[in-house]
C-alpha cells in the first residue's frame, strides 16, 4: 500500500471518533507487512495522536464553550420574543390604540375663517439620489395631501449626480408648482452626511423656521392623502410626544420569493418590536421614513448626525434619552417598495445591521450616563433595544444554525438540547409566521432563507462593533420601479447565460459547501435524521450563492 492511500484512508476515517482504533490497527498491519513503509507509519502515527489530543484538549472544549454561549443566547432571544408578543397579545385584547391611550382630535375646521390656522405649519422632506423610478411617485403622493397649502412646505433633497434623474425631480417639482403646492428642491454640491447630511441641510433654510413639524418620506414612499391629518393630532394634542411612525404597506410583495420573505420579516418588526416598544415603553427606533417629527424635539436632541448609517436610530435615541415620547400607529399605512434584487437586499441589510452595532458602541456610556431617563429605560434600550435585537439575534442566528449544528455532527460528543434545536425555533417562527399569516405556508423557505442573511448581518454587526472598514458605507437601496422592471424583463432572459458570472456569491457557496459535506457524514456515521436539515439550508446558501434569487438586473 503507498503512503498516499494510507494518509488519506487516514482522513477519510479519522474523522469518526469511533474509527481511531480501527485506523491505527490498520496502520499498524500495512506497515508490518510493508518494511519500507516504517518512517511513513511512523508520521501517520503522529499524525494521528496530533489529531486526538488536539480534538480532545482544544476543539471539543472550544465547541462545548460556543455551544454553552449558543443556548444562553437562545434562551434570551427567545424570552424577548414572548416578551414582545405577550406585550401585542394584550394591547390587541385590551384594545389599547393610540387613539385611546393619547389624546387625538380631528383639527376643526368648520370655522372658515380661522380654518387654516388651526393647521400647523408642516414640512414634508422628500431626500433622494440617482432615483429616477421612484421619484414622481413620491412627489406626486406628498403633493396631494390633504392639508391646506399654505400651512404645508413639501422639500425634495435631491443630491442626484445623474442628469436623467435631476432632470426628473425639476420637471416634477415645478410641475407642482405649477399648480400651487409650495415646493422646494434643494440641491446640493457635495454629498456629505448622505442621508443625513442631506435633511441637516433641509432644516437649515430660513422658511423652516415657521414650521413646527416635519414629515419624512423616503423617495420610493406614498402616502396617502390623509396622512398629515391622522397623525398631526398626536402631536398637537400631546406635548410630550414627538415623533409618530407609521406602518409601511409593500406595494410589490408579490413580485418573487425573497420579496415575499422580506414582507413577513418586515411584518413581525412593526407589529411585534414597534407595537410593544410604542406601547409599554413610549420608545422605539425611528424608521427613517413613514414618520413626523416635532422639529422643537428634533433640534433639542441634536438634529440629524451622519456618525453611523442609521442616522434614523441615532436621532430616536437621542431624543428618548430628552425624555421625549414616541407613538406607533398601525392603522396608518404608506406604501413603498420592497428590494427586489439580491444585490440591493444585501447592501440595505449591511447598513442595518452594522449600523445599529457602531451605534450601540458609540452610545452605551452616553445612555448610561444620562440623568433624564430612568434606569428601567436605560437597561431596556441597552440589553433589549441594543444588545439582543441588534447584535444578539444576528450572531447566535448565523453561528448557532449555520456553524455549530452542522459541526455537532462531526463531533458526537457536542450535546445540544432538543429545546434549542426545536422547540424554541419552532415557538420563534410560528410567532413571527401570526404577523403575515398569508405567507405561512413560506415558514420553510423563510427560516432557510433568514439563515442565509445572517451570514451578511453577523459579519455587518462586527464591523460595526469593530468600526472596520466598511462601518460607514452608504449604498442607496436600488428601487426599481413599475415602468423599469417591465423593460428588464426581456433584458434579464436573454443575459441569463452572458451575464452569469454577475450573480456568484462566493461566500455564500463556501457556506453551502461545508453545511452539505457535514449532512454527507450524517448520512454514513450519524443515527438520526438531522441530515434533512443540513441539506435543505445547504441548498439555500447554494441557490444565494448562485444568485438565482430575487429579480435578477443585467448590467448593460
């Protein structure tokens, strides 16, 4: 036998902690039968002690400590996750709307005289870049609100380098003007802050001083005519709160799979994160869109800072640790777009995920410190807002589901609990599944799909926790709108072939690759079913990886 067929008959049964003797004994006859093959038994004799003593005294402690970590983060995103549909359970049995639990009153208007100066002055900000799709649409919605026009100052913040789509934001604009809405576009000639540069930008002209609130639309976002009228109550009749979120409505759920998965993530954060942190702590974090501000509260925080990509939550938090209120109403939808392009998913869900890592790092002694809030508040925006939802979740999700349960297979002596590996999962989904109960029969392909993304938002998170390279990149979230993805569709058959090499994820294969050689082992050594699993998530990262997800955009 040749050294070569030994060495690997060596690797192939090693990995079998039951097999090390059997290896050994073979070795030991090839080399007794095999004179010249004495120094080569000798090193895979070694070689196999290396291994064992390595196993015993490094690896299985190493897993049996990630494992140990693993089931303490289960259990505590598990409770949260009760927590917060407990919280709903109750507002929804009690009927606790916002209405009930604030004052709200209609703006009266029936004395014509005095009819518009009941309305406050209201900004509507509209920031935007390179969105040529989506931009009319916007415009459009924020123009027809129903608010007297000269209590309302409608702000397009177009930081557009693409001639196309300045040449569309100013055609719109003054088409609006035209008819008598007070408009403004406001260019600049840098886009520093991004975002958040840009709206610190808006509130620095002088016609913004005589408005009291201001309403936040993203460029894809349309809200209904009657926006302004349901909200601005809140903030009239209640002096303590100062912002009010509404619930966004995806205008193209049903456009593919991964936009269907995305509705039902989406679903679960408003009705379950925002609805119990509305209703139990008067906090939770701004959208960045779909909301009014009180401009008083917005400038008492600090107004807009671009030192993360969530400038959004940056600002919420701030004026919570002011001691200002916020309020989420549910039955106010505006509609928007989901990302329909695996690209453009995985870029929104870097910012959202490294964002929220850099600020918890760049605010944990500010909240700590501050001595307007009370320590309830503190340890539910540090533990629950900050450490569980927006580091813990990601991390566990990825290394419990997409690492150490594949690798438990390969190590018979790594014992994870049923409860972790089904009970808790399965309480977690179903919870999640009540928020978009349309898309129940997608449970499977969600948590397969949700495992894959973890991936993106557990590395996203370290970034932010490390403030590595890529902590601050903004990359607008691609929209493509009704009238382009009509032109694609011809467009994306007839690249399909010559323009596959754009969709390869390699990280996403090297993944899929190791989860489905450790349901290989399963099926020759293991003794349960766990297999099945292994191959359906390696499958997942497999179709990612290959990028035949999400509506596919050929580039030209």
């Amino acid at each position: 036998m040749s050294p070569f067929m030994k060495f690997f008959l060596f690797l192939y049964d090693s990995l079998s902690p039951s097999s090390l003797f059997l290896v050994q004994q073979r070795h030991n006859l090839a080399a007794s039968s095999d004179t010249d093959g004495v120094v080569t038994s000798g090193i895979i004799g070694e070689i196999i002690y290396i291994w064992k003593q390595t196993r015993i005294f490094v690896l299985i402690p190493i897993l049996k400590c990630l494992v140990t970590i693993c089931l303490v983060m289960s259990f505590l995103v598990f409770i949260e996750r009760v927590y917060m549909s407990i919280v709903v359970v109750f507002v929804k049995l009690l009927r606790r709307t916002p209405q009930k639990v604030h004052k709200w009153e209609a703006i009266n208007d029936d004395d014509l005289e005095l009819a518009n100066t009941n309305f406050p002055m209201v900004l509507i900000q509209i920031p935007m870049y390179n969105e040529k799709e989506v931009c009319q649409l916007s415009i459009g919605a924020a123009c027809r609100l129903s608010w007297p026009l000269d209590r309302m100052i409608v702000q397009v913040l177009d930081d557009s380098t693409d001639p196309a789509s300045k040449e569309l934001v100013n055609a719109e604009c003054d088409k609006w003007a035209r008819k008598g809405i007070n408009i403004m576009s406001e260019i600049r000639d840098n886009r520093i802050g991004y975002k958040a540069g840009a709206l610190k930008a808006g509130m620095m002209h002088n016609y913004v001083k005589q408005c009291e609130f201001v309403a936040i639309f993203d460029a894809d976002f349309q809200p209904d005519p009657d926006f302004l009228e349901r909200t601005i109550p809140f903030l009239i009749h209640n002096h303590d709160i100062s912002l009010v979120q509404c619930r966004w409505k995806f205008v193209n759920a049903n456009e593919c799979l991964m936009t269907r998965m995305q509705e039902m993530s989406l679903n679960y954060h408003f009705i379950a994160e925002q609805e119990s942190g509305s209703s139990i702590h008067a906090f939770f974090g701004f959208n960045g869109t779909a909301g009014v501000w009180r401009i008083a509260a917005l400038n008492e925080a600090g107004g807009w800072k671009d030192r993360t990509t969530v400038e959004d939550m940056d600002l919420a938090v701030r004026a919570c640790l002011h001691g200002w209120k916020f309020v989420y109403v549910h039955d106010v939808e505006v509609k928007n777009e989901l990302p329909s392009t695996f690209k453009a998913y995985r870029f929104q869900q870097h910012r959202w995920s490294c964002g929220p890592a850099n600020l918890c790092r760049k605010m944990t002694m500010e909240i700590l410190q501050n001595k307007k809030v009370s320590a309830w508040k503190k340890l539910y925006l540090i533990y629950n807002f900050f450490f569980i939802r927006k580091i813990v979740v990601h991390i566990f999700t990825f290394v419990f589901y997409c690492l150490i349960l594949p690798t438990s297979v390969l190590f018979p002596e790594l014992q994870v609990p049923k409860w972790a590996t089904v009970y808790f999962p399965t309480t977690i989904t179903l919870l999640n599944a009540i928020a978009t109960p349309r898309s129940f029969h997608l449970l499977v392909f969600w948590i397969l799909f949700e495992n894959v993304m973890s991936m993106h938002r557990t590395k996203a998170t370290f970034i932010g926790l490390l403030e590595a390279g890529r902590v601050n990149e903004w990359v607008v979230t691609e929209k493509l709108g009704d009238t382009l993805k009509s032109k694609l569709i011809t467009k994306a058959t007839t690249k399909l072939y010559t323009r596959f090499g754009q969709r390869i994820n390699w990280r996403e294969l090297v993944v899929g690759l190791y989860i489905f050689l450790c349901g290989c082992y399963d099926v020759a050594y293991g003794r349960s079913y766990f297999y099945v699993y292994l191959f359906l998530q390696s499958c997942a990262f497999f179709v990612a990886g290959v990028g035949f997800i999400g509506t596919f955009v050929p580039t030209v």
